[in-house]
C-alpha cells in the first residue's frame, strides 16, 4: 500500500528529518564538538552470531549513518542529508559536518521564505554559490611545508599528537607514496613503511568489502590476473578452489566481469564461504591495456603479500622487486624518454610513480576496542584532509574562510541573503560548541576565535587551516541536496 503526501506535509516532514540528523551533527563540530555514542552490530568471530557493541566517536559521517526516524517521509530526509554527507566525503575525504550545517540551514531557509517562483529563487542561490565559489578559490594557498602537513592533520583530528604523527606521514608520501590505516594488535601507534602500488578505480560492488562494506584486506592472497573481460566462470573455477583447499582469499584482476559472473562469484562468496575480491583494471581503451601489463609484472610468480581495497582504489603490496617488475619499470622510463606529446608522456610518468610507490601503514593502537576504532577514524579524516589540501591547498580554518566571504557579499536578492546566513553557519556552530557564540563579533581578516586556547588569534599564524576542496565541495553539495529538497511536489511512501 502506497501513502501520496502532498507538497507542504512533505517539506515539513522533510525538514523534521533534516533538523533530527543535523542537530545530533552539528554538535561534533570544532574541538569543542561532543562526541556521540553509537550501538552498532558486529559479528562475532567465535560463533558467527551479530552482537551490538558501543562505539564512540565525533567523526560526523560516522554519526550521520546511524541515524534514523521511524517517519517514513522524515527518515527520507536523513537520508537525503545523508547521502550529500557521503558524497562530500568520497570527493574531498571530510567535511561532512559543514555539508550538514550548511544544507540544514538553506532548507530551513528556503521554506521560511515561502517563496512560490523557486526557479527564480534556485537561479540567484546558483549565481550566490558561483560567486561564494570564486572568491573561496582566490583566498586558498598552495602547501609548502611539512609544518603545513602537521597543521591541516592537527585541525582534521582534533589532537597534536595525532596531527604531527599524521602530518609527517603524509608529507613523506607526497610525491609516489600511499599512506593507509589499520588497528595495531599491540597497544601501539607506530608507522610501517612497505613498497606497493595503489590503483585509483571507483567500486562499487559494496558485497564484496567486507563487513562495512566500505573496506577489505587480505594477506597472502592467491592473485589472477585475466587479460580480457571475464565472461565464464569455468576460467575462475580452478583458481577459486585452489584457494579454498589452501584457505587464502582469491583476488581477480581483470578489465570487466559479466553480470552472470559477478553473480556467481557472490553466491560463493555468501554461500560457500569462498573469500573473493574481483578488481577492475583502471583506464580506458590502450591505456587499460598497459595498466594491465603493469598489474601483471606486479603479481607475476606470487609477488603480491597483500591487497587492500576500498570504494575509491585498491592497494598492492609486493614481496620484492622481481626481474618482472624491474623489466616493466625499465620499459616505461624507456617510453618517457621517446614520447614527444606531453599528455602521453604524463600518463606514463603517472603509471611509473605507481609501479614505484612507497606504501605508509598508520596502525592504530590503545586500551579499548571503542578508544582503538576512535582514534582510527580521527586518522583517517586528518589523512584524508591532508591529502585533499596537498592536491588543492588550503584555505582559513574554523569556518572563517566562508564567513569572511559572507561579509562582502552582494545584498540585492534573496538568494544572497539566504547564502549569507548559510555560509556563516559553520563559524557560528564552532563558536556556539564552545558556549562562545558572542565572540562572532570579533572574527575578521584572518583573526578568530580559537576554541582550543580560547583566544582572538590570526588563525594562518596558528595554524587553523582547511583544506579549499573540502570546503567547496561541502557548499556545492549542500547546496544541491537542498535544492533537490525543496523542488519536491509531494511524495509517496510504502506504508
């Protein structure tokens, strides 16, 4: 049975769901954010059954997924909220909390105003964020240093330890390295160093990601590597029950699987126990066929230790540095030597670095299971954050680059005045964090209120920077998730 709603029920509802997420988000923001305590469901190892546990953490995507309302129509508003979160996350590796507090606040915005010609409306609010857009991308700088790094990582995990660890690391791999996290069995948070190659290939085969569905690893794993698409599962057969007799994990590279296939390789994979990750090879048309030639050096003879694989690359870690590889990486410095066309000559310079990459393991070690798996997550948004401010630079931290925007903006229109206030939002929920909210008088240029030492100070000085892809990309979907919101002409829910 179908329940229609009609448009203004809707939004309401719509906007009750926004408000249920973004009030719990928001409070995470800023080093005075709270953290929030999670039950969720884990397997138990020792007699496979699920068992809820407590997890504890102020990671804002992280509280984001957990939420739900029992309203239908409310819970889609989560939803939606949550998605823009998620989406920020996959682009610009943080920023989930100013995506929420800025969609939040230009719903509720949008719907006070009772506007009718939303087009009008949605055209201003584009040509505000086009303009918001610009001046955010003439304020950003270019990392230069590793005290840069260690400042980006120290804002993104909320911990001067952490920070320096994080932000050496990264500085380190910033020219052919990757950097990745896993928990330490021992206690301790120390740094590995290995040689691998990370392959960049979006995924999107969530069943084959472990539990999370977000991340797998498999150590020892038996690698084929199939040159063309994979159209039988007769080819794979072999391979998967050697694998099975010899209780390793099989990983599959190849350039395309059937459906049939994929289907198949899931069905063991749930049913039979089988430990299965079909990869793809990255590129197009040629240039696949070269990935692949590189792959197969890398795996050639059992060479491969480990394979790590999330939704955005796949990671592989080698034995040694074979007569294989070492010809493969002769051939590509061979064939940058002779290319003529710069564009050509760059994508072989990049799979190169790739064959040539250090990789950085973070293990993440303390007293608790809960205390572990918080600090891995303050981690990964410090490494996820430097990574994004190396490729993109950085802008003034703690919201301050977008409200000094805010300050200088047009005030003809609704759509600039809505921005206005959306745009100040993340500032203002630091300071009201803190119980600070008077000090917003005093943010101007590069000086604000630091929440940490509770002082008016000029945040480059101190170090109070974000990464610019995260902030723009946390506007843009903010923006887009709203308007998707308020476009709405009714909906319709199963009951």
């Amino acid at each position: 049975m179908n329940n229609t709603v009609n448009k203004q029920d809707t939004l309401q509802k719509l906007l009750t769901g926004v408000n249920i997420l973004a009030n719990v988000v928001k409070t995470t923001s800023g080093s005075k954010g709270h953290t929030i305590l999670i039950e969720y469901n884990k397997i138990d190892a020792t007699n496979e059954k699920i068992v809820k546990i407590p997890y504890i953490t102020k990671d804002g995507v992280t509280v984001a997924k957990h939420i739900r309302c029992q309203d239908p129509i409310e819970n889609m508003g989560c939803q939606l909220l949550q998605q823009a979160a998620e989406l920020t996350v996959d682009q610009a590796g943080d920023g989930t909390t100013g995506t929420i507090i800025m969609a939040q606040k230009l719903i509720q915005s949008i719907i006070e105003l009772n506007i009718e010609d939303h087009r009008t409306l949605f055209e201003q609010i584009e040509e505000s964020t086009a303009y918001i857009q610009k001046e955010l991308a003439k304020s950003k700088k270019k990392i230069k240093s590793l005290k840069d790094c260690i400042r980006i990582a120290t804002i993104s995990t909320n911990n001067k330890d952490l920070g320096e660890l994080v932000g050496r690391v990264m500085w380190d791999a910033r020219d052919n390295g990757v950097v990745l996290f896993e928990l330490s069995e021992n206690g301790e948070t120390y740094v590995y160093q290995e040689f691998g190659s990370r392959y960049e290939r979006m995924y999107d085969l969530k069943q084959f990601l472990g539990t999370t569905g977000t991340k797998v690893s498999y150590d020892n794993p038996l690698v084929v590597c199939v040159p063309d698409e994979v159209t039988s599962i007769d080819t794979l057969m072999p391979h998967l029950e050697q694998a099975k007799e010899e209780n390793r994990a099989t990983v599959i590279i190849a350039p395309d699987y059937s459906k049939m296939v994929l289907q198949i390789l899931e069905f063991n994979a749930i049913k039979n126990g089988y430990k299965i990750l079909p990869l793809f090879i990255p590129g197009y048309g040629e240039e696949k066929k070269e990935y692949f030639k590189d792959v197969q050096a890398l795996c050639y003879d059992n060479n491969i230790d480990k394979v790590v694989a999330t939704k955005q690359d796949f990671t592989l870690f080698t034995k040694n540095m074979t007569l294989q590889l070492s010809n493969r990486i002769d051939v590509l410095s061979h064939q940058i030597g002779v290319e003529k066309q710069r564009y050509y000559k760059e994508k072989i310079e990049k799979r190169l670095s790739i064959l040539s990459q250090k990789v950085f393991t973070i293990y993440a070690g303390a007293t608790s299971e809960i205390e572990q798996n918080e600090l891995k997550d303050r981690m990964e948004d410090g490494l996820l954050a430097t990574r994004a401010a190396l490729e993109n630079g950085y802008v003034l931290g703690g919201g301050l680059a977008l409200y000094n925007i805010a300050q200088n903006m047009p005030v003809d229109g609704y759509g600039n005045q809505v921005m206005y206030e959306v745009i100040i939002s993340p500032a203002l929920q630091i300071l009201e964090n803190a119980n600070m909210l008077a000090e917003a008088s005093n943010l101007k240029d590069n000086y604000g209120f630091n929440t940490t030492t509770m002082q008016i100070e000029d945040f480059y000085k101190s170090g109070i920077i974000d990464p610019y892809k995260v902030i723009s990309s946390s506007l843009n979907n903010a923006v887009s998730v709203a308007k998707t919101i308020i476009a709405l002409n009714g909906s319709i829910c199963q009951m």
